[in-house]
C-alpha cells in the first residue's frame, strides 16, 4: 500500500481570524480618529472665522430688541452698553448673575431693562426683557428665546400677535395683585385661544419683574453702578 501524502497547509497565505478583525477594528478606529480631527478643526476655523460676524449679529439683535422697549427720546445713552449687574435673584428666576439694561436721561436714570425668565411656559423656559420706567410702569415686555409651539404660544412674538404690547403702562397697583393673572384664572389678561400656559407664565413672571423693582428701586436707578457710560451721545 503506498504512502499518501497529506499537503500542509501554508501557514504564511492566511492571517488568523482574530488578527485580521484586530487589523480591521484598529484600522476602522484611525480612520475614525482621523475623521473626529478634521470636523473638529473645521468646526474651530468656522468659529473663528464667524464669531466677529455671529457678535455683531447679536449686539444688533440685541439693540433692537432695546429700542423697541425705550424709543429714542427716552432715553439719551445707548443702552446696549450701559449695564449694571445684578445678583442672583428668585423674582427674576435667575440662578446666576445676570445683566441689565440702564436708560440715563440727563444724568438719571429714567428706566431700566430687566432680564427675567419665565420657567413654566408650555415648552420650557422663556427669556424675557422687561422695561420698567422710573415711576414703576412698565415701559415694554419682549420675549428674547423660547420654543413654545408654533400658531398657539408663539403668539407672544410681535411679529405674530400685539399681546405682549398691552403690559405697556401696567404697574404693580394697576391691576391689582389679584388682576396679575390671566383671565382664565379671574385676572385681567388674555390668554390665548387653545394655550393658555403660556400667557399665563408670562403674567406671572413680569409681574414678578414688577416686585423685584420694587425691593430694589434705589439700586437700579443708581447712575453711579452702570459699568459703562462712555457711549453717550447728544440726544
């Protein structure tokens, strides 16, 4: 019986099944590496390159929103750059410190321009501005950001609804406390057909505004805390 020959196999043609996954994952992972650094390096250029125009954009926005509140003749400062800070505040639902907005006219100030969130809209937060006249009165209210729901709550923008205007002139005696409230719930403000969170949100958290100027009247119409007056200009 003659011999039978068994070929061997060639060890050196094939690469064990774990080293080759090995090679593979390893690869995989420099070419993600590499992907991760490059979207990130283009991510810091684009900021770079855009964050002049981005602040720009912002102050302008910003100004905007200011002198639709206190229209020139209000005022003879520009109030984008007169700031006092401000502390940390439960009536403002502030946590942090924040900024507000002075007018000076003559030397006094003749209202300021508060940042006040109102934390239990429909949809989450809403970032108001809230103008409050020397007086006490309230100058203007503006939403700034928010996300409630489109045709229902976003009827506190200007460009959708003139609701947010009718808080000109109101003060903390006028309503009364009991009137700070929409109409839903015995107050003097009107809520929204199909939302009335939002509106109501909004009331409460000016009207809170109106409170935190009162207990702090004598700082914020002091001249003499504005981080930058420099900007005046001949009214």
């Amino acid at each position: 019986m003659g011999d039978s020959q068994i070929p061997l196999k060639n060890t050196t043609d094939e690469s064990p099944p774990g080293k080759t996954l090995r090679q593979s994952i390893f690869r995989s992972s420099i070419g993600l590496g590499l992907f991760a650094v490059f979207t990130v390096g283009l991510i810091s250029v684009t900021w770079v390159m855009t964050r002049e125009k981005i602040e720009t954009q912002v102050r302008a926005y910003e100004a905007k929103a200011l002198m639709e509140i206190l229209p020139a003749g209000t005022h003879d400062n520009v109030l984008v750059d007169a700031k006092i800070r401000l502390e940390p505040a439960r009536l403002l639902s502030s946590p942090d410190e924040r900024e507000a907005y002075v007018a000076l006219y003559d030397g006094e100030v003749s209202a300021v321009i508060l940042p006040v969130t109102a934390p239990d809209g429909y949809s989450g937060r809403i970032e108001l501005l809230v103008g409050i006249n020397r007086n006490g009165t309230l100058a203007g209210v503006r939403a700034i950001t928010h996300k409630e729901t489109p045709g229902l709550g976003d009827k506190i923008n200007t460009n959708v609804s003139d609701w947010i205007l009718g808080f000109a002139g109101k003060s903390l005696g006028n309503p009364a406390a009991g009137g700070w409230a929409v109409k839903k719930d015995g107050g003097d403000f009107d809520q929204f057909t199909g939302a009335t969170i939002t509106p109501r949100a909004v009331v409460a958290a000016v009207y809170r505004a109106l409170q935190y100027f009162e207990e702090n009247r004598n700082s914020l119409l002091d001249p003499l805390r504005i981080s930058n007056e420099e900007s005046r200009y001949d009214g």
